[in-house]
C-alpha cells in the first residue's frame, strides 16, 4: 500500500488520478460584470526624494 497501489490517496497523487479517495477540486464560478464590485482608478502618488548627503 504505496505509491503503486491506486487505489489509496498516494498511489492516486503518485498516478496523477482522482476518484473517492482524491477528488477533484471544483471550479470556482466566474464573476460577471454585474456581480463585480466595480474598481475605482487609484492614483498613485509618487514618494517624496529624499536629498543626497553631501560628503563633507
């Protein structure tokens, strides 16, 4: 009971199957326009530049 038996959750990850033991995931469902909060635009500011040191 291992990586070669298909039947238990390793064999089933080891094959790269599914089925009861490891089963798919679902599909998240795609948002429409109407159900997506609409995004507002941010502006980005851009960071004050702080002055050189001078080497004295």
């Amino acid at each position: 009971m291992g990586k070669g038996d298909k039947r238990t959750k390793r064999g089933k990850i080891h094959i790269g199957s599914t089925g009861v033991k490891r089963q798919k995931k679902k599909k998240a469902a795609k948002k429409t326009a109407s159900t997506a909060a609409p995004k507002k635009a941010a502006a980005k500011k851009a960071a004050p530049k702080k002055a050189a040191k001078k080497a004295d």
